[in-house]
C-alpha cells in the first residue's frame, strides 16, 4: 500500500498537560471494540471504574464514553493528564485518543494522512513551518482491490492535488489569486476559487448559523463575526499586514486543498472541495477581522494559531458540518 503524509507530521508529538485546549474537553471518546473488550477485562478498583464510565450508542451499538457535567473526559484529571495513561500506560488508550490530531483516508491501495488544526500544538508547527513537502512511502499492507478506471481516477485526482499545493506555494500572485487559478483549473469556473465577496457574506453567515453545535464558544464567535455587518466600518477593515496575511492564507489554503481533495474522489468531483476550501478561508478571514476589532491591534501568529483551531474543531469534526459548508 502507498502511504503519503505531510513532512510536518513527524515534528509533532502531544505536549498533553502543556496544551492549551486540550482533545479530552468538548468530545466524547469512541471506543474500538478491541480497546473495549481490554477495559472490560481490567482488575480491581480502576477496572471498575473503566467500566462504569462505558455507555452503548442506542443507535448503531457502539462504545463510548461520555462526558462529564463541565464537558470533560472522566479521566481527565485537574492537572490535565489522562488517568487511563497514568494507571495503564500509553498502549491503554482508545485508537481514537492514538490517533488524533492525526486523520487517514484509504482509498484502494493509497493512503492519506495529515494532522487537523484542531490541535493547537500542529498548528504552532504548521503556521511556523516553510512550504508543506509530501512523504511518500510503500507499507507491506495489502490494500483493497480497485478497477482500474477506478484507479486512474484517483490517480488524477491526487496529481492535481499536488499541483493545487505547488501552486499556492511556489506560484506568482497573491494568495487569492493563485486560489482563484486552482478552482477554474479544477471547475472551470473562473469565480469559484476566490472568495465569495462581501455581498455573499450573509449567505455564509447563514450557512455557519445551520451548522451543529460542537463547541460552546462558537455562539460567541458567530455573534462577534455578525456584528461586522452592523459595525459602521468601510470595506475589508485590516488585521496583519500584507506578507503577514498572504503567509496565512496561502498556508491555510494549502491545509484545506491537501486535506479535503480526495474528497472528489466520494463526491463525484471537486467543486465542494473548492466551495469548502473558499467559505472556510472567508469565515477564518471574518474571525480575523472579528478579533482584531475587539483587541484593537494586529493579530499574530498565536492569534491565527487559535482561530484556525476553533474554526476547526466546530467544523472539521462533524462530518454533516463538512458536507454543509460543502454544499450548493
């Protein structure tokens, strides 16, 4: 099986009681059947607790566990490490804890892995980084077998996949620009790569209002967002300076073209990785806008560090979320 990753991912490793918002607050924790059936094994007081804090989806029979009254793991303790860890060690984690902030997509014999933005401490590593590269290498895994049309396809959709990601590294223009000539490469549309303008933005603005609800600040974010429209302020008010904002956004726009294009390979195509792309990049740029407003200077790196992970963890994990922001 062929397996491609960013080069950035292996910088990474979990500073856990050091994060700043740590993966055990806000999401509850699935776990796989084998990880499940370790903890119903487990012995004396802490195998009991293992186990009454084990509930059973009512929909589809899976194992999760759910989260405390304040919206925390259970076993996440005070000082913000994980008791499970302490008491079991690492191996004793569920392959969803493993795992994040790490996603993989297979498709055939091919597999893509990257790192969400959710993760505060990969985005101090991606933000800081110079242009993505891609590791590519060969596992001893048989993959599923695929037509070769099947195939093909995919093969194209993976090339111009590295060829969107060239562009908005290596190619001339501004950010938008270079957008702009991936998405009428990829719909033919000469409008769809740039960002829906101003006119548009109560549309988006909408749209984001349908989303569900994962994190609880997100109600004041879309509130701080909206009060742009009624602000008496005159155009695209400013919150970095040019390179600043251009090295942003042409990062963040690479994040989401590598991220999500092989999304066309299940949607039949590429204009929901384009709408996607362009509405995400619209709404982080108006939570930019938002927050330089309410601090009243330029923001930094640390601020962007931040805005993409709540932009993240509100949108990228719920798979209906995706598919609105998506959507036509």
């Amino acid at each position: 099986m062929i397996f491609e990753y960013p080069d950035l991912v292996r910088s990474f490793s979990c500073i856990a009681d050091r994060c700043p918002d740590t993966c055990c607050r806000g999401w509850e924790v699935d776990i796989d059947s084998e990880t499940g059936q370790y903890y119903r094994s487990v012995e004396g007081p802490f195998g009991e607790r293992l186990r009454r804090a084990l509930s059973v989806s009512d929909e589809d029979g899976s194992t999760y566990i759910p989260l405390t009254e304040n919206g925390d793991c259970p076993f996440l303790t005070k000082a913000g490490l994980c008791t499970i860890i302490t008491e079991l060690g690492e191996a004793a984690i569920s392959r969803v804890c493993t795992e994040y902030p790490r996603y993989f997509v297979q498709i055939g014999g091919y597999e893509q892995m990257d790192m969400s933005l959710s993760c505060m401490e990969y985005g101090q590593i991606f933000f800081a980084a110079g242009p993505m590269h891609l590791i590519r290498t060969e596992r001893e895994v048989a993959g599923d077998e695929m037509e070769e049309e099947d195939a093909e396809y995919l093969r194209s959709i993976l090339q111009f996949r590295n060829e969107a990601v060239s562009v908005m590294q290596d190619g001339d223009g501004t950010w938008r620009e270079r957008l702009a000539a991936v998405g009428q490469a990829l719909t033919g549309d000469e409008t769809r790569g740039w960002l829906p303008g101003l006119s548009e933005d109560e549309q988006l603005l909408q749209r984001v209002r349908s989303l569900e609800l994962l994190d609880e600040r997100w109600e004041g974010i879309m509130d701080e967002v909206e009060a742009l429209g009624s602000a008496k302020t005159s155009g695209e008010t400013s919150f970095g300076n040019e390179e600043q904002t251009d090295r942003w956004f042409t990062k963040l726009s690479v994040y989401f073209l590598f991220r999500y294009m092989i999304d066309s390979y299940f949607d039949g195509g590429g204009d929901g990785v384009i709408r996607f792309t362009s509405r995400s990049l619209r709404y982080i740029w108006l939570m930019c806008r938002a927050r330089a407003r309410r601090l009243g200077r330029m923001l930094t790196d640390e601020d962007l560090i931040d805005i993409a992970h709540l932009y993240s963890r509100q949108v990228e994990h719920s798979e209906e979320n995706v598919a609105v922001m998506k959507g036509l």
